[in-house]
C-alpha cells in the first residue's frame, strides 16, 4: 500500500478529509459566547491605528489575531461563513505542516514513504479535541498561532542545524506569540533540541553547548526580546506577567500544595483529553481527584523522556512545554473555564508527531503491522466521526449551550447562553424558567453574564428598578464587564423616563457617573458628546459646552456626531 502512495497524493487526500469534516462550519452562525463583543468592537474600530493595535496595554497581547479580524471586516464585511471558512484553512495549513515536519523526520531516518506523515496529519485533523478551536471564530487565537510554532519546528529540524536555521525559527516563534503569547513556552524546548538526536552518540550537554552556542544565544535572545517587547508595548503594565506572578508568589497566593494540586490534575485531564478526548465539552469548570496521579505521571514521564534524547522525546516535551501554558489557567483565574479543549491545539500537533516517530521505531511482524494499520484506521474512523458531529452541533447555538449545561450543571454562563438562545428564537417563558433557575456562583470567570442576564428579563418583564438594582450590584464587581454594564444601566434608565416611571433629572446625576466612568474606560469622545447632551437636557449650558467641545476636538474626522458636536459647542456658548 504504502509503495503506490506519493506525496502529492497524500496532500490531496488530507486537503480532502479535513475541508469535508469542517465545510458545515461554514454553515454556523456566530457562537453567543464572545464573538458577538469581536464583531461589535470591530465594527466600531474604522479609526484605529495600526500603533495602538499593536500598544493595547490589556491582560492579552494578540495584535496578529486582531490583525485577522480587521482584515475579516475590510474584505467581506465580518460576514460569518468567510471567518469560519477562514478558520478551517488555518486548520488545514497547520495539518500540512505536521505532514511535512513528519516527512521531513522520516526521511531523515531513512524512510522515504509519506505514509507516516500522512497518519500523523490526519490525526492531528481530525483530532476531536481541535473541533472547538475550528469551529469557535473567537478560538482562532489557537490555529493561528500553530502555523508560526509548527513553522518553527519545521525550521528546526534539519539535517544539519545552522544559524540562519535556528535565527528563522526563532522569529517565527516571535510572530507566533504575536497571535496567542502562550507560544513562547515552546521556546525552553527549542533551546535544547539539539541536545536530542536520533543517533547512537550521545554528546554531553556541555558538548552540545559548545557545538550550537549559536543556537542557544538565538534562543535565549528571543525569551529576552519577548518581554522586552511586551514592557515596551505594554510600557504601563503587562497585565498578564503581573497576573502570573501575584497568583504564584504574591499576594493572591493560595499556598504551595493548592498551587501544585491543581496544574498536576489539568496535567492528568489533559494527557487523557489527547488519547481520549469523549466527551467534548465547551464548559469544562472541574474535573477530578483522580487525575492527580497522572497528573504526577506525566512529570516524571516527562523528565524520563528528557534523558532519552531522541526526536520522539523532544517532540512529546515539546507538548509538556507548550502545554504547561493551560496549567497555570486553573490557578489565575483568566479565563470562562479553567479548562479548555483549545488549549490543546498546539500540544496536540507535538503529541501527534512524537507518538508516529515513536511507532516508527518500532520492530513489528508483518502481522504486527496489520494489527496497527487497523487500529490506525479505527482510531481515525472514530476521530473523524466524533469531528464531524461536533461541527454540526456548533451549527445551534442552543443545542450547543445545552449541551454544556447537560456535561457542565450549574454552569453560570451556559445557562446564560441558553437563555440568550430561547430568547433569540422567541422561547420566552422557556427562557425566562432558565433565569429563574440560575444560580450565580461568584467563584466563576465571568459570573456577571448570570446576572446581566437576570437584569435583561426582569427589564423584559417591566421591572426596572429591580433590574438596575441588580446591575449596581454587579457593578461592585464587574470584571470584564463594567462598559456593558454601566451602557445597559443607562438604557434602562432611558426606558424608565420613557415610561413614566422616573424623571431625566432624577437620573441626571448617575448618568453623568457612568457615562465619566465609560469615557474613563473607553477614551471614546462619543461618551462626551452625550455628556453634553445630558447636561443639555437639564439646563447646564456651560458643562454642556464643555463636553461638546471635548467631542469635536477628539472625535475622528468622519465620525456622524462631530459636527453636531461643533455646532452645539458654539450654541451653548452664546
């Protein structure tokens, strides 16, 4: 079988298998869970600079993968089927470059026959476990990213390492970090690649230190210009550094055995999600005990495979390193889960890659042979089945989220997102059982959809004082979520005066808070200009003529409130 194969055909076949698992993503709609804050921001972004894309000062610094976006609103106008078919191509480029890293190993070790780098491909294709990176527009962060990391890789493995090798791999790391800045924990694996070889001889570390000093002053000048980077772009804070650093040694520390318990359990949960990623799940919060003595498995697994110094070894600690990124999530409290599938999407193509290369190595009887192409085959049956199905479901954001909720109980932001769906569909009284139902666990990443949520139907259901009441409280604690909270606020109070039920002087001095906190938060000079038109409606012409005059002064050239702007500025002058 394996003689009446060749490259081109192999390529065909992969393009083939992982366009037609992903194409009903074209199909889905946007998911409710962040992609609509992406395409609102966007659509408001006309006047952003390419300095402060990449000078944001915020916990991420993506500016590659917001590079993407604006280009997704410039080309086809963020229309949902280009940014998830753009999703899938990402997918399908990092597929062809695990099959060209692995050709590239194979036939570095005598094998010319791309049959090994076309399993290792369509393993990492149609991996389940990916599904949630290729089908979430917002998880693109992911794929992106892979391309420059496996790029890199495929820079590095060579015959022979040069410079010019080692120089060109590590900005391509650099670019990666660009899209998702976990990408720099594959930088301590590409340090000491040269310390692994396929060979019988076994230099000291000492030796292969001095043999490829080049690469290690590469490499170690790449990690120094890395945060350098991140200081000069981000010169008030780098959010996500400091977060790191307070959570592990710092003020918010919560003591060595928690600190150590809970990376070892992800570690656990992670090596069974990339050999037996069922049940998907997009609202992973827990998982249990049990996976703590793998959890401890793999650390020694890892420091064993360390000494063997062959490929297959470096490409297994290639997946610890890069992984180690979503170990550290449990305890930071970063994002809506503490534990994702996505987080696996690099690892995952470093684990499919060391397990073929290990396979290979390996002396099998002809029926030994039969045995594995069989297993081979059912393992990509059931891999690509399981894809499949998983796209179709992110075609409903209702089925999806429900899904969550079955697999997640409880889980704040899956009953919010069921709400929202109900809702969208006109299932109101059943939407309106799910609010009643929930149960806001403060401990949560983003609890205040739960509650913003709750606001949204005691508003529906005319009660606008307790829906306020229940904004202020979230207001105490907003996380991410203060500008939306303090905009959904003020519209309430426009609904209030609009139904009698409250005055514009009465809520004259809260609304001048929130809209100073919104300018506060956002720069925006629009917050200015309905300052003024707030204070315009209670007779206050000179604070009036101040925030009118700040609007004009700030806004952008084409922005619609700018000449209004100028023109009341001189009118509440007179």
């Amino acid at each position: 079988m394996s003689r009446d194969l060749n490259t081109r055909s192999c390529l065909l076949l992969l393009t083939f298998v992982v366009l037609g698992t992903y194409y009903p993503a074209i199909f889905s709609p946007f998911n409710s869970m962040d992609d609509p804050g992406t395409v609102n921001f966007l659509l408001n972004a006309d006047n952003l600079t390419l300095r402060e894309v990449f000078t944001p000062g915020n916990t991420y610094y993506r500016p590659l993968l917001f590079l993407t976006f604006w280009a997704d609103n410039y080309l086809w106008g963020l229309l949902e089927s280009f940014m998830h078919l753009e999703n899938i191509l990402m997918h399908l480029v990092n597929a062809l470059l695990v099959f060209a890293i692995t050709l590239r190993l194979s036939r570095l070790r005598g094998i010319e026959t791309p049959l090994w780098a076309l399993v290792a491909s369509l393993l990492f294709g149609l991996h389940p476990i990916n599904a949630e990176s290729v089908n979430w527009v917002s998880g693109r962060t992911d794929p992106l990213a892979c391309i420059f990391v496996l790029l890199s890789v495929f820079l590095l493995v060579r015959s022979r390492l040069t410079p010019l090798s080692s120089l060109l791999a590590a900005l391509s790391l650099l670019v990666a970090c660009l899209a998702k800045e976990t990408a720099i924990f594959f930088l301590p694996a590409a340090l000491i690649y040269p310390y692994f070889a396929d060979s019988s001889e076994r230099p000291s570390l000492l030796q292969v230190a001095k043999q490829h000093w080049i690469h290690l002053f590469v490499w170690v000048g790449t990690g120094v210009g890395f945060f350098a980077f991140r200081a000069l772009a981000a010169p008030v804070r780098d959010a996500g550094v400091a977060r790191v650093v307070t959570h592990v040694v710092g003020e918010k520390s919560v003591g060595l055995f928690f600190t150590l318990k809970l990376p070892l359990k992800a570690a656990g949960f992670y090596l069974k999600k990339l050999v037996q990623p069922f049940p998907l799940n997009f609202g992973i919060i827990q998982v249990s005990d049990l996976y703590l003595p793998l959890g401890v498995l793999v650390c020694l697994v890892v420091v064993w495979l360390v000494f063997r110094r062959t490929l297959s070894a470096f490409f297994f600690v290639s997946a610890a390193a890069v992984g180690c990124s979503a170990l550290m999530i449990p305890l930071l409290g970063l994002t809506w889960t503490p534990l994702a599938e996505r987080y696996m999407y690099i690892p995952g193509a470093f684990f499919v890659v060391g397990g073929v290369l290990a396979v290979q190595t390996l002396e099998l009887s002809q029926r030994g042979r039969q045995w594995l192409a069989l297993g081979v085959f059912v393992v990509l049956a059931v891999a690509g089945y399981g894809t499949a199905e998983r796209t179709l479901l992110w075609q409903d954001n209702l089925a999806l989220f429900q899904d969550t909720l079955k697999k997640s109980p409880n889980f704040t932001p899956a009953q919010n997102e069921v709400a929202n769906a109900l809702y969208q569909k006109g299932r109101d009284a059943e939407a309106r059982a799910v609010v009643s139902s929930m149960q806001v666990n403060a401990s949560l990443i983003n609890y205040q959809y739960g509650l913003r949520t709750k606001a949204s139907a005691l508003a529906a259901a005319g009660d606008f004082e307790g829906a306020v009441a229940v904004l202020k409280e979230v207001l105490k604690d907003p996380g991410q979520h203060e500008i939306a909270v303090c905009n959904q606020i003020l519209k309430l109070y426009e609904m209030q005066v609009d139904a009698g039920r409250t005055t514009r002087a009465q809520v004259y001095p809260d609304s001048v808070r929130l809209l100073s906190r919104l300018y506060e938060l956002t720069r925006d000079p629009f917050y200015h200009y309905r300052l003024g038109v707030v204070h315009m409606m209670q007779k206050k012409r000179q604070l009036a003529q101040v925030n009118f005059a700040q609007a004009a002064a700030h806004a952008p050239a084409n922005a619609v409130y700018r000449q209004p702007a100028l023109k009341l500025a001189k009118k509440m002058a007179e």
